[in-house]
C-alpha cells in the first residue's frame, strides 16, 4: 500500500519504520497537518495516516474521495476530528487505535494532579534560583481525598486504580456504567455527588457532541470549592473561558490540562521564538495554578511502539482485504 502519514515528527518516522519494517508499505512522510490546504498531497495515495489535530472534516473528505485513498488510520484513540457519517457516504474505511496503553495516559494525569497539588513547577523554577523559600507552595494530602472520574473507560478506570493506591476515594461517572469499574471496589457518583463532595475530577471521556463542555460554567459552579481538574482527554470537554473564570474567584483550585480547545494552532511545534495571538491560552498560562502539558499524555515508548503496531496492522488488513479489527463504525445521530 502507498500510505500517506501525516503530521509526522521525528518519533513518528522512527516507530512508524519500525513497525513496518517486515510490512513493506511504502510509507512518504509529511511535515503538514491534514487539512483543506494539504488534502492534494494525498491525492495519490491508498491510505492517509492522521493524528489528533489533523482535520477529516466533510470538505476534506470530500477532496480526499476524488483521489485513490480508501482508507483513512488514526494513530490515535479519539476520532473527535473525523465526520464519520461524511467518511461512509464517500465510501472511506476508517481505522483507530482502540487501546494501546491507557497507563500512559493516566499516569501523566497522575503526574500533572500531583504537579499541581504539590507546586513541583514552581519548586522547579524557585530551587534553579537558589529560591528555598515554601510560601505558596503547600498542598494538602491526597490520601482519604475524593476524586471523581469522569469516563470510567479504559485510561478512567487505570486511573482510578493509581488513586486507590493513595488511599483516595474514587467516584465516577460515565453514561455507560460498567461492571469492571465497579469490579475495583469503586461505585458511581450519586446525582449531585461529583459536585459536592468531588476534591479532584479527572476527565477521561472521549469528545462527541455531547460531552463538548461538559465541564462549563454551570458545573463549575457547582463543584466544591477549589477542587483540582485535570483534563488529559480532550480539550473540548472544558470551555476555558468559564474555568479562567472560576480560577480567577477562587472557585476552581487549580488546573491541570494536557488538551486544550484551540491547541491545533499551538501544539506539537516550538513556538518559543513566536508571539502567541491566542489570548485566552495565554491568560491561562498567567495562572500560577494551572499547568499545561503540550498533549503529551500518550508519549510513552510503550504506547508509540503499540500506536504503531496497531495502524501498521490496521493498513496489512484493509490491503489483504480482511475484515479491520479497529474499524470505526458511523452511527447515525
Ligand atoms: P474508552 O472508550 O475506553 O473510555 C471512554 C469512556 O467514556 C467510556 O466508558 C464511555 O462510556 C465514556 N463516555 C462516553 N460518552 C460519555 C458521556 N457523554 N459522559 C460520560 N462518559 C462518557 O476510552 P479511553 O481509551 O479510556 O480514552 C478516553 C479518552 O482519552 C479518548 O477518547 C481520548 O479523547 C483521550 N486520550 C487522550 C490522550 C492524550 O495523549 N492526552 C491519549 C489517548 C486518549
């Protein structure tokens, strides 16, 4: 197969050769995102490769089906940015990667709660400068503390597991309960519960249009004060504007996000020589409470070696004509 990846770095290119090394697809990298602009680099191929960013909207896809690709692979878990109802009218196969290690995933949302919590970022900066003062940076223990889960879903529930270890109090909340989370000695929240009662929430269900700012300036309000929030999902799920609001009353404790609403314009590139227009991402970054990952959560060895495998299987199965294990279904609305 003659495959198009795009929004490749240097990792990608290496795990992506790895991977394909006893596959033999012909494999030509691009630096560019998908989008309106780029979709003609794709004309010649029979598969693209798309990341979080990149933009399968219907006009891309369109553009796309008047070219000879047929199969569309995620090397990611959230298909957010793909119109699935516009990929099966032009006929395209979807692929994804459904698991590969949700303990990448929720690890770093461990390490960004407990960052925030404990200030390491700025105990960082001070002890760098021979600052050892502790003014401002105390946190409080994690230990017998409730932290809600929102989408007890694979990353949700190997969360849960990690705060149990603390000896925290887990609730969820997931439209779907399930037994194995349930199986951790853990219950779901009553209605009203994650909000009263919740010192931490951690985000972990995937964006539709349905959790698109679940967390808003209504349940900001009504969330304990000063509780910590940690989004390593997507960042949809959260409309920043209402959390700088509630971080700047008090209301929200800190916050923690490794995803961000507009981050297709920032992340994954060095802008550090650049003025960054984005005045809400910026007013953000002021907080001394909120810490921002660049989208980092799945960056393990572990997890690109899995992503890899997987969308390099992905490809094998469409081009043998097989039936694709990570195919993702359009559902009507
Ligand atoms: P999963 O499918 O195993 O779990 C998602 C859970 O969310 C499911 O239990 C589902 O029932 C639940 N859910 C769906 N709609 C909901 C709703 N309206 N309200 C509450 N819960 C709802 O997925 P996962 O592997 O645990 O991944 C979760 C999300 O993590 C992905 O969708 C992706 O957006 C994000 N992710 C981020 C990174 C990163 O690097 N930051 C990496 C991988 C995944």
């Amino acid at each position: 197969m003659n495959v198009a990846v795009f929004s490749t770095k240097r990792y990608d290119r290496e795990f992506l050769n790895a991977a394909n090394a006893s596959a033999g697809h012909r494999i030509t990298y691009f630096d560019e995102p998908l989008e309106r602009e780029t979709v003609a680099l794709a004309g010649e191929y029979d598969a693209v490769c798309i990341f979080v960013n990149d933009k399968a909207d219907a006009g891309v896809l369109e553009a796309l089906s008047r070219g000879k690709t047929r199969l569309i692979a995620l090397r990611c878990t959230g298909f957010n940015n793909v119109d699935l109802l516009a990929a099966a009218r032009f006929g395209f196969k979807v692929v994804r990667v459904v698991t590969y290690s949700p303990y990448s995933v929720a690890e770093h949302a461990v390490a960004l709660l407990l960052a925030l919590n404990r200030k390491i970022h700025r105990a960082y900066n001070r002890t760098r400068d021979s600052n050892f003062s502790l003014e401002g940076l105390m946190g409080f223990d994690l230990y017998g503390k409730t932290v809600a889960v929102v989408g007890t879903g694979r990353i949700g529930r190997v969360f849960a597991r990690i705060m149990l270890g603390f000896g925290c109090e887990v609730i969820g909340y997931d439209k779907h309960p399930s037994a194995e989370f349930e199986a951790l000695g853990v219950r779901y929240a009553q209605p009203g519960e994650i909000g009263a009662r919740a010192d931490i929430i951690s985000l972990h269900c995937p964006l539709t249009p349905e959790t698109h700012h679940i967390i808003n300036a209504d349940a900001l309000s009504r969330a304990k004060r000063g509780a910590l929030m940690v989004n390593t999902s997507r960042g949809g799920l959260l409309d920043t504007e209402a959390a700088i609001e509630a971080l700047k009353s008090g209301q929200l404790g800190g916050l923690a996000i490794d995803v961000y609403e507009q981050e297709a314009d920032l992340f994954f590139r060095d802008l550090s020589s650049e003025i960054i227009s984005d005045d809400v991402f910026q007013r953000l970054l002021a907080f001394p409470n909120v810490i921002v990952t660049g989208h980092q959560a799945f960056f393990t060895q572990e997890a690109l070696s899995t992503i890899c495998e997987t969308t390099i299987n992905s490809i094998g199965e469409f081009a043998a004509g097989q039936p694709l294990s990570n195919e993702i279904m359009a559902q009507a609305p």
